[in-house]
C-alpha cells in the first residue's frame, strides 16, 4: 500500500509506530527507495529518515491480515495515497 508521511518519523514517533506495529504477529515493512526495513525496527527507521511529503510502500509478509496495515494508517503518521 503506498502512503504519504505526514510528519517526520523521529524518536517519538518512531517509538510510536515500532510499538504499533509490535502489536502485530506478522511482518509488516516500510520500503523508501531502495530501503526495505522492518516495522519493528527503530534502528530501522530512524536510518531511513521519513520526512513528510515522502511516499513510501507498507507491505505484510506472510499473511493476508491488513489489520497491521490499518494500524499503522491510525496513527496519524501516514494517509494512503
């Protein structure tokens, strides 16, 4: 699903979104060019920056559940493009 970010992903919110996203059992990544990391990685997503404005792809793995997916959209933290 691609999404726009709609405020930077720092510490806070990348605290936020990694705990959202550990709610989850499946594997949910974030895919900014040629970046494709975890979810539940705050490493992860603190390195590739998300600034708002930026498209990016959210992706489950291993599953049909999109109950991650629509976790994450509730944030406040991305809208679907």
């Amino acid at each position: 699903m691609r999404v726009k970010v709609l405020q930077p992903i720092y510490a806070k919110t990348a605290s936020q979104l990694v705990n959202k996203a550990s709610q989850y059992p499946e594997t949910i990544l974030i895919k900014k060019d040629h970046w494709e990391i975890d979810a539940k990685s705050l490493l992860g997503l603190i390195a590739i920056s998300l600034q708002p404005d930026q498209e990016i792809e959210l992706t489950v793995c291993d599953s049909t559940s999109t109950d991650g997916l629509n976790a994450l959209l509730s944030t406040g933290l991305f809208e679907k493009v």
